[in-house]
C-alpha cells in the first residue's frame, strides 16, 4: 500500500513541476550521460552500456532529476547549473584557467593571472570580450550560416560559415594584413 501512495506522489510530483514551469528544459544532466556513452567505444558497446543503465535506472534517474530539479532552476534563473565548468588548458604559450558559468567564459593565465572575459547575449547573438566593464562585441550570429566578425581596423564584416567564408576571414584578419595598413 504504501509503494502505492508513493508511486503517486512521484507522478504528482513530476506532473506539477512540468505544470508550474511551462518549461521544457534543456535536459543538460541526461544529455552529458547520453553523449558520454557515445563516445565509451564502438556501437555494439554503447548499445550495451545504453541497456545496462536503463535495467540500473541510471537514465530515469537523471530524467527524473532533470525534470523535477535541473529545469525547474533553468527556468526560474534562467541558467542551468550543468552549464557552468571549470577546465584547465596546455599550450605552448602556457596554462589558462577557462570557467564557464552558462553566459560567458573567464579565461585566466595561469602564469601571469591576468583575466579575460568572453561574454554571450542571447538577445543580441553578440559574443564581446570586458574590457574592464566595457563590452566590445567581436561576434554577432546573423542566421545559421552567417555571423558579422569585427576586422582589424574596427568595423565589420559578414562571414559565410564555410571553409571558403573562414578562409577569406582569416585573409582580412592576418598579420599580413595589419603590415599593409
């Protein structure tokens, strides 16, 4: 009897938080599980591992987080906490710390600590760097196949995004260029 009331109550439960946020979610925690198993090995492994954790309930539970949680905080704050990471990265130039907290990335130089902060405006479609509080848009989406990229000397120009469209950008972009002016 009691399973019963609490099969209910998880039913209750899920139907009104679906109700009360009149959202879908972006399903960020099952969609990270989803495209972790896709890359553990070839097809034959994935599909195992794909029923194996639905016998385990590992999806239904990350479901079911997503839904009652992570959605409903998606929502009501208008960013998902799956979004945000943190990351270290190696390159020849040195070590950079790049968080994400779902609008933006702060990008830190691990040798000097000096900080970078790239930023997204989802009603602009604009990227822009802070330059001490003072954005400075360098990228702005167009539609699916185009963006408005800044050139060296301060305007702006359309990009076809194509190899073609990136070749001729990275044409007007160059040193070579910046030696000509």
């Amino acid at each position: 009897m009691k399973r019963k009331y609490l099969i209910s109550a998880i039913a209750l439960i899920v139907a009104s938080s679906m109700m009360m946020t009149s959202c879908i979610g972006s399903f960020t925690l099952t969609n990270k599980l989803l495209s972790w198993n896709k890359q553990v090995g070839d097809k034959f492994v994935n599909e195992l591992v794909f029923f194996a954790f639905w016998i385990l309930p590992v999806y239904e539970i990350s479901t079911l987080a997503d839904i009652i949680v992570l959605n409903s905080i998606e929502f009501w704050s208008g960013s998902n906490p799956m979004e945000a990471s943190t990351k270290t990265i190696e390159t020849e130039h040195g070590k950079y710390l790049v968080e994400c907290d779902g609008h933006g990335y702060d990008i830190t130089n691990q040798n000097d600590g000096s900080t970078v902060r790239l930023s997204f405006d989802v009603e602009e479609q604009t990227w822009s760097i802070d330059n001490n509080g003072q954005l400075l848009p360098f990228m702005t989406f167009i539609d699916n196949s185009h963006v408005r990229m800044i050139t060296p000397d301060g305007s702006f120009t359309q990009v076809e995004l194509s190899a073609k469209g990136v070749y001729a950008y990275r044409d007007i972009a160059s040193p070579r260029y910046f030696a000509l002016r």
